[in-house]
C-alpha cells in the first residue's frame, strides 16, 4: 500500500521505519510543519486551504499518517476529498462529535464529517473518556446518534443524562423523556469482539470504507499519546481492520 505522510511535527520523519515504508512504497511527504501552530487542536481556515493544495499536489496514498493525535481532525480534510459515497470507521478513545464551536477542532472533526453529503455512516468505536458521559450537556451531535448515521461503541457499558425522544441503535438507547441515566451504552467490554465487529460490518452501506485511527484507544502498554487513553488492545484493532 502506498504511503502518504503529513509531516506536521516531525514524530513521523524521525523514524527510520516509517521512511522507509514510505519510500519502499513510492509514497509522498506532505510538508506542513509550517503549518502546525495554526493546525494544532484548532484549525484555521486559510491553513487548511493551504494544507488542500499541497494535498492535491502530493499524490495519493492509500495510507495516510499524520502525526500527534493534536492533529486528528485532520482526517475531514481527507475524507471530504474523497468525492464517492463513503462510510468512516473511526477507533478512538474519544467521540469527537462536538458541534459548537462551529470550527474544525479535535473535538468536533466527526461533527463537521456528517455535514458531507457523502458521508454516509460514521462509526466511532472504543471510546472509554468522560466525554461520552452527559454528552448533550457537552455540545455533542445527538441527532446523528438518534437517526443511526452516527453509531458509538463505547468500552464499557453504563447509563447517563439524556433529554429527549427514544431511540436505540446497535450502540446505544435512549429512553424518552428526561432522566439522570436515561442514555444508555452498549459496552464493548465483556461482549465477543469478533461478533461485535462483524455485525458493525455486516450493517455498513455499501460503499467504500476509509478507517482513521487514533492511537489514544489503545492502553498504555501498547501506546504513549499525549491524551488519556482507552482499553483496545492492538490485536482487537488488527483483527477488526482485517
């Protein structure tokens, strides 16, 4: 598979491993370091349009990598550069499904996804931080969750605040109404993983997959992020991409 690298920090081109799958694979460097303090966590409007460019200048990679996860949002740059219908796979310790502010930010990337017409589906699986507690209280996009165009798997199963109509999707219920536990998630943990992610594949749209990843949903044994961290092993990953 060919490589794209998107040399926002310098973590990426620092190791020898990774340059030379790039080169092995005939991939492209994208040089954004330039662009990194206006990228960074929030990102400006005339940083991405720049960043655009060099991506339409570089050719494309069927694997992308992008540096610290303070950069993740970027993955709406790439999706929405993908004119077909797709749906996105995305392991993450965090939901990142904020809609207000209405900026590009590393909470809010999934948010601004589902506004693309063809963004069919996003999955978000793993998530294991307190932002899946009280989501509404914390700005997230619950229409999406209602409507089943944006389905969360979280890791461990609970209940917490929720307002609003019922709903039930393969990751979670909503009771109708208003109720301190009245959300519902469908944990990860404890369930068979091979069934879980087989039933998630078996219900996509059919239409292409593009599957980002942030390594923050992986332990700490088997990552060193600079964000709190979630429960997935490697293994349950690998098995799931695979």
């Amino acid at each position: 598979m060919r490589i794209r690298i998107i040399d926002t920090d310098g973590s990426l081109t620092a190791q020898p491993g990774v340059m030379a799958m790039c080169a092995r694979t005939g991939g492209d460097i994208v040089a954004a370091r330039d662009l990194a303090p206006r990228l960074r966590l929030l990102a400006s409007k005339d940083a991405l349009a720049t960043l655009d460019v060099r991506l339409g200048a570089a050719g494309a990679g069927e694997i992308t990598f992008i540096g610290s996860g303070d950069f993740h949002h970027l993955s709406w740059l790439l999706a929405r550069r993908h004119a077909r219908p797709l749906s996105i796979i995305h392991f993450d310790n965090h939901p990142d499904w904020v809609r207000f502010p209405v900026t590009l930010n590393c909470g809010s990337w999934v948010a601004r996804a589902l506004e693309e017409p063809q963004v069919l589906r996003v999955v978000t699986i793993g998530p294991a931080s307190p932002d899946i507690e009280a989501p509404q209280l914390k700005g997230a996009t619950m229409a999406a969750l209602r409507s089943g165009r944006l389905e969360l798997h979280a890791w461990a199963g609970g209940s917490t605040f929720y307002a609003g109509p019922a709903f039930e999707n393969p990751g979670a219920r909503g009771a109708a109404g208003v109720a301190r536990d009245g959300l519902t998630w469908h944990g990860l943990a404890g369930d068979d993983w091979r069934t879980r992610i087989e039933d998630i594949a078996r219900r996509l749209p059919d239409a292409p997959v593009w599957i980002t990843l942030d390594k923050d949903v992986l332990g700490t044994a088997e990552a060193v992020t600079n964000w709190d961290q979630g429960r997935l092993t490697l293994d349950a990953v690998l098995e799931a991409i695979g």
